[in-house]
C-alpha cells in the first residue's frame, strides 16, 4: 500500500476535522493513499455525501468497496439505471456480475442515499441547472430534491482537473477556465446553499486552488484549508501559494520512510519508441504476471486487447473502457483477480479504481493523468516485489495523445526521457521524494504570472456567467434560458465532452452507455441504432421502461444538435416524447425520463464492448 493504515487513519481524521469546519478543504495526498475511500473506516455517520468523479471514470469499484463497508442500503450510484451486485472474496468485496450475492447498490438518481456515487456530467445537471425540471428530470430528477439533497451534503470533488476533451478542438487554456470556474461557482453555489466542498487530488497545482478558494469567497486571502501528505519539498511549494498556516502537513518521508525507500528502490520507469503491444509481448514471454495497459484511445485499447490474446495465451486478459456498460465493466473486474492478468483499459481507470498491477504499459500522455496511471502500480504492497512503468513515445502513441488531449506530447516524452536518464530509471510518481528524480518537480512547476493571470480573468468573467445563469434560470421564461446557455456554454459547464446515451439490455435487464457525438452519429448512419427512444415512467407505484418508435431523422437530427446546443435539444426530444406518450394515454399519471436511444442488435459487443 502507498501508506501504512496507522498513517492513512491519521490523514482520514484531520481531513475529516478540516472539512467540517470549512466551506472548501483540500486534500493532496498520493495515489493509493485512500483519498477516494475516505469514509469506509468511520462511516457517513449523520452526514449526506455525494462523491463526484471525472467522466468516464469506472465507478463500481468504488461503489462495491464503500458499499461493503459501509452497507448497501447506505450507498447509491446516480449515473446508471442498473444495479451493482457484489460479494465477499477474502477481507474485501469484489464486483459480481450475479446480484444477491453478497449485496446489490441500487442507481440512486435523486440523490437520496447517505452516499451517493456520481460523475461531473450528471453533477453539473443536478446543481447547475436544476432551475430547469423539465430537463433535468429527462435525465436525471427533481430540481427540488436535487437542490435540497446538496444543500445537506459534503460533496467530494474527485481529481477535477482530469477533465479533458476528447478532441484537440479545445485548448488547455480553455479548458483550464471551464475547470476551474465550475469548481469555483459550486464552492460558491453550495457554500450559499448550507453544503461543503472537498477537493481530493494528488496532483493539481496549488496556483489554481488559490484562485478556486479567492473567487469562490471573494476574499483578498484564500478562505480554504488543506490537508497535505507529501514530501518536505512539495509542502514548500505548496506552502508558498497556500500559505502555511492553511495546511495540515503530514511528512510521508518522515512517517512511511521504509514504504518510500522500497517502492523508489522497486519501480523503474522506461521511455521507449515501441508500441505497447509490441511491449507486452515481451513482458508476457518474459514470465511477467499482472500488466495494466493504458491507451489514450478506445480503438488503440481494442486494438491491443485482440493482440494480447493472441500472444499472451497463458494470462486472463481482460478489456474495460468509456464504451462500456457499468454492468460489463463489473463483470470484466470480477474476472481481473488470477495471478496471470493483463488488463487492457483507457483512461477509465485514472480515478477511483483500486486494482493493484506488477507493470504499466502506457500510452504517452500528460503529467497528471500518468501520474494516476502509474498509481495501479505496486499499489497495495512493494515487499518483494518489482514494479516498471513503461511510457510508450511512438509515433502513433504520441499522435493519440495529441487528439486525446491537445497539448505538446512530444515535449512530455523528451521530459520523461531526460528525467530517467538523470536517475537511472528510478523516477518517483508517488511521495515527492527524492526531489532531484520525482515527476512532482516538473509537474508542480511554479505557473507562469502572466498565464495565471489571463487565466484567472476568463475564470472570474466564466464565474460570473454561470452566477449569472443560475440567476436567469430562476427569473426568465424557459426559451431565453436555453438560449443564453447555447450563447456562452455551448455544450457543458465543467468540461468540453458532451455524450450520448445509448441503451442495451445486458443479462435481462437495461443499461445505458455513452459515446462522443462524432461517433454516435456514425453508428445511425450505419444503421446500427434502431428507431427508437428508451424511456422511463415514472409513478408513485413503480418505474415502466418502454420504448418509443422514433424517425431515423428525428434521431440523428438529435445526435447532431446534442452537442451545440444540448438543452435545447433535450427540449425539444422531451416535448416530442411526451407528445407521443400523451396519445397513448401513458402520461397521464407519469413523468417521462429519457434514458437515451436504443442500439440495434448486436451493435453492443459482448466482449469488445461499442467499438
């Protein structure tokens, strides 16, 4: 484990008295620390909990290990319509692709369990725009509830900054804004409500809290406290933004010096110009056990999933990536626990995930998103064991990165390069420690003034807009609402990546997953969506999925406009929606949720997933 449980308690308690007695806290402490899992030891208690992931992210791990400790009755998932069995293997629950075996988390739309499991989409929808019933119930529930569940609640914001386009359409600069004024606006948004924010990390600069916690309190000094697990030097840099009287330091050097010296002596890192498939061979040939690959992309992971198998015949490969189905995801998982495992995934696995590997074989990408890459390894234990990072600088790996993310690749590779060549190979991605070879020296590089500032403009004047929005929401008629947030949001508040759902039925029952919107457009032209809207009606009494025969055109105008201007089109598809159901006499005594289009047979791949 990244740290012993003596330490991780000591961290989990004075985060804990930090967070009740502040509007916005923030916790920095290494991958594997327990950040995500903050609450399994001492329980919710009276308190209401909702913990928000990146998109994307794989988020029935977390919810069977707090669902485990803390019961199923007391924790929900909002992003799903089906729900999360688990068992018991040993001292720990594991995913069960059979319900009622150990428990069953139940999807929790409204956000009424003591804890509840969501994403920053859906987060966004229940706080941001929960002035709009009509729409955020399409999707999700009640303004109402919505507002009154976060108004009690401590929510934990999860690795925000991991937020990333799925195209290079969207600079960093940009996205920078969109990040950091949507935290900023819901410390500010639930501080007025009653609630608390908690911002977990392990790798975001302190610059950009600073500015969060300024703006959010319009104060001269940041109103925040933080609680840091780290090295000498990293509390330095920190301190030198934050201000050390705003942070609770806690020395891991000092504290876990034996688990430090052990993970640097047993971690090597390689930078190299092979293919990860190519890579993996290798390691296979070479008796290697448990590999945890990483693409940037879900053709690059299909891809290197079908060529493992051929290869690598002894180990259980297993693939997992944003284009599957929660409920394949955790029947993947339970599948990942053999001593000879290969677990191909995208950037799914960056937060959340608690699954421990021997080998990471990566696509180049940026520093963070390594950095919680690297965090699956040597995760639970180091005695006697090695552990290699392997970054591969291809040309057709640093090109996926560039699409994946829009920033310089090639720069991040040379940097990598130089920094194991400086240290023989043994670089840190965990404690900050030593200085001279860990990746916190160049990722925790002081912004440039200028930058910070121009940032710290857009960021105000993007507050305002959403103040703003949240103002007219509740004072304008519907169509100038929906008009000013097409004008200045375009898509999404928190991040540039707009999906769209599709439902499967998988194992008797429906599920829903989510693809970009270039890709969603190709499978209705391809004729692989059938002509048809799943929908829910909700009563009093019970919950009835139908679905709804629609025009290819009207789906794909959809699919189109989804992107550009999402409320409006969710609008419009709500009001045809009920319109069809109003002669059918469905709705009369219900209240329509859309869950999304349903694909054609066989389009969903029992093993690959929507590829």
């Amino acid at each position: 484990m990244s740290l012993p449980s003596d330490v991780r308690v000591d961290v989990q308690n004075e985060f804990m008295g930090v967070v009740e007695g502040s509007i916005f806290s923030v916790l920095v402490a290494p991958t594997g620390a327990g950040k995500s899992r903050l609450y399994t030891s001492k329980g919710v208690g009276g308190e209401k909990v909702v913990h928000v992931l990146p998109p994307r992210s794989i988020a029935v791990d977390l919810v069977v290990d707090l669902a485990c400790s803390l019961g199923d009755s007391i924790v929900g998932f909002q992003t799903g319509v089906s729900g999360i069995g688990f068992k018991r293997v040993g001292g720990r629950c594991t995913v069960s692709p059979s319900r009622g075996a150990g428990g069953t988390v139940s999807p929790d739309l409204c956000m009424l369990k003591p804890y509840t499991v969501t994403d920053y989409s859906a987060f966004t929808l229940s706080l941001l725009l929960s002035m709009l019933p009509d729409i955020a119930f399409s999707r999700f529930c009640t303004s109402d509830l919505s507002m009154a569940a976060l108004s009690l609640s401590t929510v934990l914001l999860d690795e925000v900054h991991l937020l990333a386009s799925d195209t290079r359409s969207c600079s960093w600069v940009e996205e920078s804004v969109k990040v950091w004024a949507f935290v900023a606006s819901a410390v500010k948004i639930l501080g007025f409500l009653g609630g608390r924010v908690a911002y977990l990390t392990a790798t975001a600069r302190p610059e950009y809290i600073r500015l969060v916690a300024l703006l959010a309190s319009n104060k001269v000094s940041p109103n925040l406290k933080a609680v840091l697990v780290s090295s000498s030097h990293v509390f330095e840099r920190y301190a030198s933004v934050l201000g050390r009287e705003n942070i609770v330091f806690l020395d891991v050097v000092k504290t876990a010096s034996s688990i430090v010296e052990d993970y640097l002596s047993a971690i090597e890192t390689w930078v190299v110009e092979s293919e990860p498939s190519t890579i993996i061979e290798r390691l296979c040939r070479s008796g290697v056990e448990k590999i945890l690959a990483v693409l940037n992309t879900v053709e690059r992971a299909v891809n290197v999933y079908l060529k493992a198998k051929r290869v690598c015949q002894s180990h259980n490969i297993a693939l997992v990536h944003s284009r599957m189905l929660q409920a394949h995801i955790a029947e993947t998982l339970s599948k990942t626990m053999s001593r000879k495992t290969i677990l191909v995934a995208t950037q799914v696995v960056e937060a959340g995930l608690d699954l421990d590997f021997d080998v990471l074989v990566t696509d180049v990408a940026p520093l963070d998103s390594l950095v919680q890459r690297a965090g699956r390894i040597l995760r639970h234990s180091v005695e006697g064991r090695r552990g290699l990072v392997v970054v591969s600088a291809s040309k057709e790996s640093i090109r996926s990165c560039v699409k994946a993310y829009g920033v310089n690749c090639n720069t991040i590779a040379n940097t990598l390069k130089r920094l194991a060549e400086q240290c023989n190979n043994h670089i840190d991605w965990r404690y900050g420690y030593p200085w001279k070879c860990t990746i916190y020296k160049t990722l925790l590089t002081p912004t440039n003034t200028h930058a910070l500032a121009r940032i710290g403009e857009a960021v105000e004047a993007r507050i305002d807009e959403i103040m703003q929005l949240m103002h007219n929401l509740q004072t304008t008629q519907t169509n100038r609402k929906l008009q000013q947030y097409n004008t200045i949001f375009t898509n999404n508040i928190a991040c540039d990546t707009l999906r769209t759902p599709f439902t499967v039925e998988w194992r008797g029952e429906i599920d829903l997953v989510e693809t970009t919107t270039q890709h969603a457009l190709k499978l209705v032209e391809q004729n692989l969506v059938e002509n048809s809207i799943t929908v829910e009606l909700v009563s009093r009494e019970e919950t009835e999925t139908i679905h709804i025969p629609a025009p290819k055109n009207l789906i794909e105008t959809v699919v189109e406009q989804l992107e550009q201007k999402p409320l409006t089109t969710i609008e419009q598809l709500t009001r045809w929606t009920n319109t069809k159901l109003e002669k059918t006499g469905k709705n009369q005594t219900t209240i329509t949720r859309i869950l999304g289009f349903k694909l054609a047979r066989k389009t969903y791949n029992k093993e690959l997933g929507l590829t």
